[in-house]
C-alpha cells in the first residue's frame, strides 16, 4: 500500500468507488492466490475486450476493480501487498482501454493515470511505463502529436532495464507511431526497427499474446499487433501502399477470435484502400468488417461502421456498394449496436 501520506489512486470511473474508504474492517493480508487470481482476471478481460470490445465488460471489470481496491484499503500490509497492486494497475489499464475504446476520452485519461498511481506504489515501474504509453497513444487519436511523442518517449525512460522483449517492442512500436505523427520520419523508422528486433527477441509464448497459457494481460505483444502499428506509422509518413501493406499483414496474423481488432483492422484497410481508388478491394474489406462488427460491441468499431455511408455515396451506382449501404440500413443493423 502507499505510505501514509503518499499518493492515493485517483477515485475509479465507472463503478460504485470505494477505494478511498475510511475506518473499513480489516480482511487480513492478502495471499499469493489472491494475487494469482487477479492475474486471470485481468489476463480474461484483456482477451474479451479484443474479441468483443469493451461494451460486454465494462460494468464488470469496474466492479472487480473497485472490489479489489477496496480490499486493499482495509486489508493488512503483507508479502503479496504489492503485487496486488500491480494487479489492480493492470485491471484500471484494461479499464481505460475500454473507455477509450468507448470514446470516453476523459473517463479512460483518468483510469490511465491510476493505473500509473497503483504501479508507482506498487514499485513496478514496467506498469508506469505501460499506462505513460497508453496516454501517448491517446494523445495520437486526439491529434496531440507533439504531446504523444513526449508521453513515448517518457514510457521508455520508465521502463526497466529488464522489461520482456515483447514489452520493450509495444513501447517502441508507441514511440514509432508518435514520431511519424510529429513529423520525424528517421526516428519513427528507427523506432519502428527496434521495435521489431525486439518482438524477435521474445519467447515464442510471448509473440502470440493472450492466446499463450502464460501470456500477460497488459504488455505482451504479438506481431499482429505490431503490424498494424506500422501501418499507423506508414500512414502517419503519407506512404498509403506501405499501409496498406502492414494492415494487411496484420489481419493475416491476427486470431480468427479477435473481432474487435480484426474489424478496426479491416475499417482502416477499407478506407486506406477506397482512398487509392481501389473500390472493389475496399468493398471485400468492408464486407469482412460487417460479418466481425456482429461480434462486436465497442464505440470505436460502431463510428467505423458509421462513416461508410459517407464514404461510398460517390459510388452508389456500383452493385457492391448498393449492397453494402443495403447492408447499413437502420432495419438491419446488428441487434448488439457494433
């Protein structure tokens, strides 16, 4: 636990918050299984959220959360105090990748920033560099681009000498994809190198990510992952081919489970490619993108879903595209609101 009179995680979105109770009854120290079992929380909340996107777990992961913080505050100091802590970082990660994943920028910058409080106290500072990333890549999606580049190379500078491969590689691809944002070509290509010879470092269970039994909820990587970030870099350069390229390569390498991640995937191919004059390839894109967006409950994935009308209106005359807008009709519009 924090010190008495350090900091104190923020008070959590989303749930009932209690985690900074008063005079709670004391529940007894925490136990290595406790904190075992924190991990496969966090590790099954990860998988849903690439799956099915951060709609179908929000309300419960928020609850665990404040549960375990909660416990914390009233439980006694122990041997295994810390890494429930970092636990709990972990869990208010996931949490804020759920509201941004919902588009609720102010509601996952603060879950961000406890998670960065709870690895502080927790002395994990792989956890503290992890949620300065995630801030990094929020910044990027809000078109603060000097600021995500300083957030990137802040996770770096945080990171500990003896991060995993697969951990180094998420940070750098970061850093890669805010440089090209700020205009740095060299360095978000150097970047992105390193970034690829460290995926090649890791250990094979690492480079499959959540699908691995001993895959970490937060930080494991996969080149998957990787790819589509390189497309992001390459996009961010103005090189659409090499885009196009990279989140092609990523949908071949992405788990057949991952709809959410697969149908961003596809959205982003889709108007890369519709932008090259490439309609057909576009429409197959778009058309993958629906079948995974049935899966899929997530608030990004349904503004993708949103803009397509807008896009191929120039093209309503094509068989393809009338029965891809047939498709976007109000009456048959997933049940699960993608």
């Amino acid at each position: 636990m924090p010190a008495p009179g350090g900091p104190v995680p923020a008070p959590l979105p989303g749930a009932r918050n209690t985690c900074t109770a008063r005079g709670s009854r004391r529940t007894g120290r925490p136990g290595g299984g406790q904190v075992a079992s924190v991990h496969e929380q966090a590790r099954f909340f990860a998988l849903q959220a690439d799956r099915h996107g951060g709609g179908v777990i929000r309300t419960p992961l928020a609850a665990c959360l404040s549960g375990l913080v909660r416990s914390l505050r009233s439980g006694e100091e122990g041997p295994h105090q810390r890494g429930l802590l970092a636990g709990a970082a972990r869990l208010s990660f996931l949490l804020a990748r759920v509201y941004a994943d919902e588009q609720r920028h102010g509601l996952a910058q603060r879950a961000f920033l406890t998670a960065a409080e709870l690895a502080e106290a927790a002395r994990d500072p792989e956890g503290v560099a992890l949620a300065r990333r995630a801030l990094s890549s929020q910044a990027h999606q809000l078109g603060h681009a000097r600021l995500s580049l300083a957030l990137a190379e802040a996770a770096l500078a945080a990171a500990p000498a003896d991060a995993e491969p697969s951990t180094r590689a998420f940070l750098y691809a970061g850093l890669a994809v805010a440089g090209a944002a700020s205009g740095e070509r060299r360095r978000a290509l150097e970047a992105m190198g390193r970034a690829e010879r460290q995926l090649a470092r890791a250990p094979a269970d690492l480079t499959t990510g959540l699908e691995s039994p001993s895959g970490e909820p937060v930080g494991s990587y996969q080149d998957a992952a990787l790819r589509y970030q390189a497309a992001r870099m390459r996009a961010a350069l103005g090189d659409a081919d090499g885009a196009v390229a990279e989140l092609s390569a990523s949908l071949r390498a992405r788990p057949a489970a991952e709809y959410r991640s697969r149908a961003l995937c596809r959205a982003e191919l889709a108007e890369l490619l519709l932008a090259r004059g490439r309609l057909e390839e576009a429409c197959a894109a778009w058309e993958g993108f629906l079948d995974e967006c049935a899966q899929v409950s997530s608030g990004r994935v349904r503004a993708a879903r949103e803009r397509i009308p807008g896009l191929l209106r120039p093209y309503a005359r094509d068989t393809r595209v009338r029965s891809l807008l047939a498709q976007l009709s109000p009456s048959t519009a997933p049940a699960d609101d993608c």
